[in-house]
C-alpha cells in the first residue's frame, strides 16, 4: 500500500468506528450483520402507472467492501438484498440479533444499479436503498 492508501484505510476504519451501527444484511436465506453508516435520506414522489403519487424514501448506507460477506464469501451489494437495523444496545451485551424499525431493499429508481463506489479510492460501498416497510410507509 501507498501513503494515500495507507491513510484512507485508516479514515475508513475510523469512520466505521465513529459513525457505523450494525444493520443486519439479508440475501434469500443468507444474511450477516455489519457495520453501516447512514448516508443523508432522499425523499420523492413517484408517479405509477395509475396516476396515484406515493412517497418514498430512499437511503444510501457507506459499507466498508471487506465487510459485506454473505454466506462467507465476499460479495457486492445486489438488487433485492434488504438491510435491517437491530438494537444495537442488545446485540452489543449479548450477541442477539433483534430487527426494528425499517426494512430497505438494495434497489433504487434513481440510482442506476445497487450501488457505486464512495471516492475514487474505493473506500466504501455507496449502497442504494428503499425503504419497503416502516413508519409511514402505505400499504401496510
């Protein structure tokens, strides 16, 4: 590694540490938690096909690439992928994995594709998401 790379893996680490809180990853049947940070919401109306407006919210998590391992294999983030919060507090004294809150799936209508990259150095996974289920969210 080079001096740059050298001090932006030292500013990831350090940003994980600071602002990262678990979120339990799910693929199909496969899932693991790790440390993400969220990125500032997006939020819009969508038109569909009947003319009705729906609000959504979008949200992009900074995952750190060497984290994102599914079934033990290190893999990027994909289409239909969801990310859960679980209580922190919880999982930290005891290891138990308790989802609250919001469910977002990896997937975004004006984002192309399930995510890019942070910075140039590659430091994150910019991971792009929708809010599926949680508070205000119709159809529920």
């Amino acid at each position: 590694m080079n001096l740059i790379q050298d001090a932006m893996a030292i500013h990831a680490e350090a940003h994980t540490e600071a602002n990262g809180v678990p979120y339990l990853v799910k693929r199909g049947r496969i899932q693991n938690v790790m440390m993400a940070t969220p990125a500032t919401p997006r939020i819009g109306d969508e038109e569909t096909a009947m003319d009705a407006q729906i609000q959504v919210k979008a949200q992009d998590f900074l995952i750190r690439p060497e984290a994102y391992i599914l079934g033990g294999q290190n893999v990027e983030p994909a289409d239909g992928d969801t990310v859960w919060p679980i209580n922190q507090a919880q999982y930290e004294e005891t290891g138990t994995i308790t989802p609250t809150g919001e469910i977002f799936e990896v997937g975004s209508a004006d984002s192309p594709g399930a995510w890019n990259w942070s910075d140039g150095y590659r430091t994150f996974f910019r991971v792009h998401t929708v809010r599926r289920k949680g508070p205000n969210v119709q159809g529920q």
